[in-house]
C-alpha cells in the first residue's frame, strides 16, 4: 500500500510536466501544418482598378511591347459567354495563344477588333493591323502613359459601387450596363434552355452559413456552357463536393470568382450573414 500510495503521489506530480512536454511535441509537429494552412486563406485582393487584369507580353522585340487587358471594359459591354464561349477565349490567363497572327486573321482579339464591325454606332479599331500607329498603344500599353483612352476611375465613376468596386450585379439590374450577349458572326442563336431553379449549398462546417446559389444571376452572364460541364459536370444536387481550398486554388467557384468575378475575400456575396469581408 505505501508503495502503491508512492507511486501515485509521484504520478500526480509529474503529469503537469508531462502534459507541458506533450503540448510542445505537438505544437512542434503542427508547425509545418499551421505554416501550409494559410496558403488556403484567400488572396489579399488588389486595387479594384487592378482586379481581372491580364498582361500578354509574348510578343518579340521591344516594341509596341506588353498588352494591358482590363477585364472591367469589356465586361460593361459584352457578357463573359460571348468571349469565352463564341469567341473561345480560355478561362486560364495566357492559355489561349493569342499572337498578331492570329488577331489579323480575325480570331480572338481579331474577332471584334477587325477595324470594320460597328458597336454602338462607332467603328471597333483594327488590332495588329500591320501598320504600326498610335492606335497599337491602346492595348500595347503597359509603362506607357496617357496612351489609353480609358481609365477606371473615370470610367466607372456613374456605376453602382459595392463593398469592392463596382457591383456588376447591380450594374446590370437596374440597366446601367446592358452587357451584349449575341454577337453577329460570332454568335449562334439557340433555344434558351430552361434554367434550373436557385439552391442552397450546405458548408462542411456547422458553424459556416450555406451559400444561397442564383442560377438566374449566373446565367445572364455565363449562359449554361460556360459552366456546365467543364467547370461543374452536370449532377444531381450533392454530388459534387465543394470547398475554399478548391475555390482558393482556381477550381470551382475559383475559377471566375478570386480572379475576375468578385473576390473570395467578400464572404457575404456567397454565405449569407457571415462577415461582409476577410483582408
């Protein structure tokens, strides 16, 4: 007994250290973890000014040098369809191979920008029409100044803003854009397919809100085909399974929203009730 009554004093006074030692393992084995963790925290998001900016510098040569594509002009007049679907730009910054060549043989940029098509009562300007001029710096027009004829600021100054730049949304609803959504030439007509109806999404965490899904919303700029299937195969409800950590790494949601659509960092766009923003 007396041994017994030594044993378990002696156990009672050294758990705490015990204990301390096994927390410091673990803290130290976490670390790698922890440290990996906080690449699937969403991307500061720059200047709305900046956001959905592609710069193409594959071209040869210093000059007429690298091409500033805002994705905020072009979607206060077309919808994301018309270019990614009809004209087939790809949804991968750079993946499409779009050089000279191709624009003055009429695809990509070349499709619109022919210096002959008509849009809103003015002609498009030619792109990589071979003669150089100073025409070629409203797209080549990255370390240029005063070359553009467009700047944010300004050109957004009228539009519904948001808690990140413009509400395109907003935009769109009360007819302060009219985004183009057939293009002549370019476009095929079809018959409109019958748009599901909006959904809730369950979050994986009890403690996240479900996201409240408008196929409507996503349709006036998307269409169907831009989405479904490459992006989302076509499924019944719940069998997909959706995360941030694909959002956050462009899969998904990701694959507009973080990179053009509004950013990941605006939680209540998506979960309503959670917080309007995370820097």
């Amino acid at each position: 007994m007396p041994t017994s009554s030594m044993q378990k004093g002696k156990t009672r006074n050294e758990n705490p250290r015990g204990l301390l030692r096994f927390a410091l393992a673990c803290g130290i084995l976490l670390l790698p973890c922890i440290a990996s963790a906080q690449i699937y925290l969403p991307r500061p998001a720059p200047e709305p000014s900046e956001y959905g900016k592609v710069i193409l510098d594959n071209y040869s040569g210093a000059e007429p040098g690298a091409v500033v594509f805002d994705h905020w002009m072009h979607r206060s007049k077309f919808t994301c369809r018309v270019c990614h679907v009809d004209i087939g730009f790809a949804m991968q910054a750079k993946a499409t191979g779009i050089n000279a060549k191709s624009n003055s043989e009429g695809f990509h940029c070349g499709a619109c920008h022919d210096g002959k098509r008509m849009f809103e009562g003015k002609t498009i300007f030619a792109a990589c029409s071979g003669v150089p001029n100073n025409q070629c710096y409203r797209c080549h027009s990255l370390g240029k100044n005063g070359v553009r004829k467009y700047e944010y600021k300004e050109f957004t100054a009228k539009l519904p803003k948001g808690i990140y730049g413009v509400n395109w949304e907003a935009a769109e609803k009360s007819r302060a854009i009219k985004p183009v959504d057939f293009v002549e030439g370019l476009s095929v007509r079809m018959t409109q397919m019958r748009r599901r109806a909006d959904f809730s999404v369950d979050a994986a965490y009890p403690w996240v809100e479900p996201i409240n899904f408008s196929h409507e919303k996503h349709a006036i700029w998307n269409g169907c085909e831009l989405c479904h299937p490459e992006i989302f195969p076509s499924a019944q409800k719940g069998t997909i399974r959706f995360s941030m950590f694909s959002n956050i790494e462009g899969r998904g949601c990701g694959a507009c929203h973080g990179k053009v659509a509004f950013p990941l960092n605006n939680c209540s766009g998506c979960h309503s009730r959670a917080p309007v923003w995370v820097p």
